[in-house]
C-alpha cells in the first residue's frame, strides 16, 4: 500500500490554493502512517474549522470535521471510549491556540494517546488573512494593517510546559524531518504534538514581502536552526536573532497517558 | 433517591457507558455519581475543562457506538449550543441533561426554574428539531433518562432531559426495573451512502472503526457525507428532512397523560407545576378541571390538545413567564391563560385554587 492510497479519490481537486503548504503536510502524515502500518478501518482523523481542518476530509478513513477549536474534545471522546483506533488530529494556529487554546492545555495535561499535527501558517487563512496568536510582532494582515502589536505564542514550548510526551516543531519545507517526528510522534503513547510552519503565500506571504512561494520556503529554510543549537549558542553567550525558529526534537517522555490501547 | 441519582442510575441501566461534564450547581450529584459508577460497569467518566468540550466530547463517544450523555444547568447549556447544532447536523445520538436554575445569567443557582425550555428548542443557529422530555418525579427521572437514550439512537439526534432543581433535589421512593427497554441503534447497511435516509428519513448509523470510512462534517452536507455547502437545494433539503424526521414523527414520541377529558378548563403541565395541578384535581373532586401533563414537550404533541372537546380555556403554569403557553396558543382558538412564576418556588395548589375563583 501507498500514502497515495489513503486519499479519498473523489474528493479531489481539494480546496488549497495553489503553493499552499498544508498539502505536503497532509502528504508527510499518510507517509508516517503508511509506514507505521496503521490500518485504514483502526484510524481516525478529527479537525476543528480553517484550511488545515479541511485535510481530514481528504482521507479515506473515518473522519470527524467538527466545530472552531474544539476538534481536541471531540477526538478526546472519540478516544477515550474505543482506546483501540488510531486518532490523528488536524489543527491549525487559529483552531488550535485562539479559540481552542483552552483545549489544547489541557489534552496536552491529560496526556491523552492522541497525534496532535498543527499546520501553523500565522495567519487566519480561510477568513481572508486575518492575525492569528502565532503571527509574528511586526507582521501584516487584514486586522493588523499596521504590523501585529502582540507577541507571538510559541505553541511547541506551550505543549512542553503542558505535559504532552512527545514536542517536535518542523516546516513544510523539512518533509524528510517532518515526516520522522510525525511517525515518532504516532509510536509515543500519550499526547504527540507536531507543529509545522506552513506557507500561506495567498494570505500571508502576500502581504509580508515574501509574494513568491519559494520566497516562504525560503524564508523557512533559512530562518529556522535546530533549538539544540540555539541553546548552545545561547550558553556561549551568542546573540540568536529575534526571527530565527527553532525546530527539531522539544520532547520525549514517558509521563502516564490516558486513552491508551489496552 | 435522589432524582439526580435516579438520573444516572437511569443513564447507567439504558446502557450509557460515556459521561463527560463540567460541575456546575444543581445538576452536580449526576457527575458524582457517573463518575462513582461508570468504572465498575467498564465505562469512561471524563471531567472536561468546560461545557464545550463536555458537548464535544460525549459526541465524540458516540461516533464509536457508545451511548453518551453529559449534564448541566443554564450557564453550561448555553456554552453547549454549539456543539448541540453539530449534533443536530451530523445527526449524532447523545443526551443532555439540563437540570434548569433560575437566570438570565448566573442567576439563582439553587433554585429551581423551567426558563430554558425554548433555548433547548431554539438556541443553537438554523432551524432544527429536537426531542425534549419533562419528567415531575424522581421516578420519571430514571424512567425517562432511560428513554432518552432510546429516542436519541432511534431519530440520531440529541435529546434533552428538561428536568429542574426541585425534581433534581427531590428526594422520594422509586421503583427500579430489572431492566429498562433498549432500542439498539440501527446500523448502516453496507453500501448504502452514509447519509442515505431510510424511509423513517433517519440514515444508518456508520460507526467508527467498522470500515464505513464516513466522513461527517457540520457542514452542509450530501448523502456521502462530503461538504457541499453551496448548493441551495441540497441544503434546504437537508435541513428540512432533520426537521421532518422529528416533526413527521410528533405523535409517535408524544408521551403525555389526560385527566378529565370533558373538562372545559384544562390545566396544561410538564415538570413539577403538574404535581400542583395534580394536588389541586385531587382536592376539588371537580370533573370540570382537566389536566394535560406532557412528559415530552419538543417536539410539541399538538394533537393531545384537541383531546380536550370541551375545553374553554387553557392554563398554562410553568416556572417561566409562559414560553410553551405560546407554543400552545399557536395551536387553539380557545385563550390560553399563562400561569407564570419566577423565582424557585413552584406554583402552590392554593394558588393555583385561588386563580380557578377568579376565572370562574
């Protein structure tokens, strides 16, 4: 079997706009299930509302494309009562740490057996370019004409600091990266949290001085460094640059979990 | 028992294996006791982090097949609405208790009132239908807990059990069956598309896990289950079958009991003002008071009505200022005369007498 498999044939053409980073993410994810060997009829797939949440309906498998920030609870019920299938949740920065920030602390707490996938984008794609939480200070959209005034969150060390076992942050640039830590993050019991910087060319990258896709791409390929190594710049009494990602591997643990296959 | 207690006692015996709540005064004693409970019968007792996640949650459940419920009172209901249109939406069986305080707002925590009962028929966005139950005694909280469940997976939509603090409080007597009825869920027939209607005009019912591999989505959807939202058509008749499948099946869910049929005054009653108006028959010995007590309010059993040949008027006691009176005018010729009360105390039979001499 291939990941090309568990798409949902008759969906397709899906509704991304062309450059759109959010398709390499769903195709890392099946790539990580593929090889895991998760069986269609044992997964399911749980999204909230935004581009990102539009992936589960993409996929073969059952799937439950729910409500504004809510796909953690729905996935947390869905788990819970049959702690024998699979479920992988499709979020975005807007579902997951505006309206459903709450959710996310606390599923991140229960430590519940769930694969958590943000497609980070820092923008509200689907409303029209709207600032998100993870919008950058400074950067443009529809409601911050004059660069956003607000600091960022950095939802993989909110996940950290939450109890969640196992904290990767990637790009949809790093797809060999991304596609490791998403299957590590579907081999660790408990709560995987995976976050990937997504391009968003229509809606952000448009308006931020990156107009071509590649120049996002780019941006994420150069602007992002292996958090071991920032520390270690760090340490060394180094300046890290304000812009500047950090990705890898946050962590991997083994604190008890809920929701667990018996 | 408690009627709370005999609530969840009444979820545990209909086969409700998942709770997920968020405490909140007076509906409490309900998750309590979930949460005693449900481990020893292999169940799962979540406390959410809200009402929001509670609603989500016990959807969730029950796309996997379990019988699911949560519980609350206004301020939690109204966090709920949401996730209640999904429900309704995606045609997902599940019950909600909503043990009824007085507000608006945070309002009177302790006390009992029926204010919500056209929020539970209203207060999500879109037209829709729902089923709503009013039980008056502790027995009729585990008795219609039970069947809650049962009208939930036969129409594949959530049911309200519209109770109150007095009834949720109220402590009497009841008997326990060996075992309550159950209606399974009927199942897809395979290769029929997941959201093909029967001629019921309620679909089988796709489990998670079983290899449907059904997509369900708030969205406006099409019989496969794949969002089509833009289509006029396709939605009007889809919302419009969520509502037939109820409104179509009014008689069939309608549960209510007749005292008096030739009365011309009629008392019409659901919850605990109907054990007033049972007080004040029983005192008079008139065969001229009638008495409609409802058990099922929504979707509303305008047929029982007309039952009542002789009828000159209608009195309408609820803990509220008259919202299914209304619903009732918009059913009869005759005038409908609100009884209204606010504030936690119910109705007392000589009040109620005392109105009768006014009227005459």
């Amino acid at each position: 079997m291939s990941y090309q498999d568990w798409f949902r044939q008759d969906r397709l053409p899906h509704i991304y706009c062309s450059g759109c980073g959010n398709g390499t993410v769903i195709n890392c994810t099946l790539m990580a299930v593929d090889e895991i060997g998760w069986k269609e009829n044992e997964t399911v797939f749980v999204s909230g509302i935004g581009c990102s949440s539009r992936a589960s309906g993409y996929i073969v498998t059952d799937s439950l494309h729910t409500t504004h920030g809510r796909a953690l609870p729905f996935a947390t019920g869905v788990k819970l009562s049959n702690p024998d299938l699979n479920v992988v949740v499709f979020t975005g920065d807007g579902d997951l740490a505006a309206i459903g920030g709450n959710h996310f602390i606390h599923a991140c707490r229960r430590n519940i057996d769930l694969t958590v996938i943000c497609m980070n984008n820092q923008i509200y794609g689907m409303t029209g370019g709207q600032g998100s939480p993870t919008t950058p200070a400074g950067a443009l959209s529809t409601t911050t004409p004059y660069g956003s005034s607000e600091p960022a969150f950095d939802l993989s060390e909110l996940a950290v600091a939450a109890g969640a076992n196992y904290v990767a942050r990637w790009t949809s640039y790093h797809v060999k990266e991304l596609t490791r830590a998403i299957g590590a993050g579907m081999r660790t019991p408990g709560l995987s949290f995976i976050e990937t910087m997504t391009q968003c060319p229509t809606n952000y990258g448009r308006r931020n001085k990156l107009r071509q896709v590649t120049d996002q791409v780019e941006f994420m390929k150069n602007h992002t460094a292996l958090r071991q190594k920032l520390d270690r710049m760090r340490e060394s009494g180094q300046k890290v640059p304000a812009d500047v990602i950090a990705i890898g591997e946050f962590v991997r643990r083994d604190r008890p979990a809920m929701g667990v296959r018996r | 028992m408690q009627g709370n207690i005999a609530c969840a006692e009444g979820a545990i015996a209909a086969g409700c294996r998942f709770f997920g709540g968020y405490p909140i005064t007076p509906s409490t004693e309900i998750a309590e006791h979930m949460a005693l409970k449900l481990p020893k019968v292999d169940g799962v007792f979540i406390q959410m982090e809200d009402e929001l996640a509670s609603m989500a949650s016990i959807i969730g459940a029950s796309w996997t097949g379990m019988r699911s419920m949560t519980a609350t009172s206004g301020p939690g209901f109204s966090l709920m609405m949401e996730n209640i249109g999904f429900a309704v939406m995606t045609e997902t069986p599940c019950v909600v208790v909503n043990i009824q305080r007085g507000g608006p707002s945070t309002g009177q925590p302790t006390m009992g009132a029926q204010g919500d009962m056209m929020q539970c028929r209203f207060g999500s966005h879109g037209d829709y239908s729902v089923i709503a139950l009013s039980p008056a005694s502790v027995q009729e909280m585990y008795e219609l807990t039970a069947k809650a469940f049962n009208l939930a997976d036969e129409f594949r939509v959530p049911v309200f059990l519209m109770s109150d603090e007095i009834v949720g409080h109220m402590r009497e007597r009841i008997d326990i069956p060996d075992q309550v009825p159950i209606v399974q869920r009927k199942s897809l027939q395979k290769g029929t598309l997941p959201f093909h209607p029967d001629a019921d005009l309620v679909p089988g019912f796709p489990r998670f896990g079983e290899g449907y591999g059904v997509h369900v989505t708030g969205l406006t959807h099409d019989e496969r289950g794949y969002p089509c939202a833009t289509s006029p058509g396709l939605h009007e008749d889809l919302v419009m079958r969520l509502v037939n499948k109820i409104e179509s099946a009014r008689d069939r869910i309608a549960d209510y009991s007749i005292t008096n049929p030739e009365a011309e005054t009629v008392f019409v009653t659901y919850g605990p003002p109907a054990r007033s108006v049972e007080q004040v028959v029983r005192d008079l010995g008139r065969d001229d008071i009638g008495h409609l007590r409802l058990r099922v309010v929504w979707p509303f059993p305008e047929s029982a009505l007309n039952l009542f040949a002789s009828a000159k008027q209608f009195l309408v006691p609820e803990m509220n200022m008259g919202q299914v009176a209304r619903e009732i005018e918009r059913h009869v010729d005759q005038p409908v005369i609100p009884i209204p009360k606010l504030g936690g105390n119910l109705h007392s039979p000589d009040e109620l007498k005392a109105r009768l001499e006014v009227l005459r």
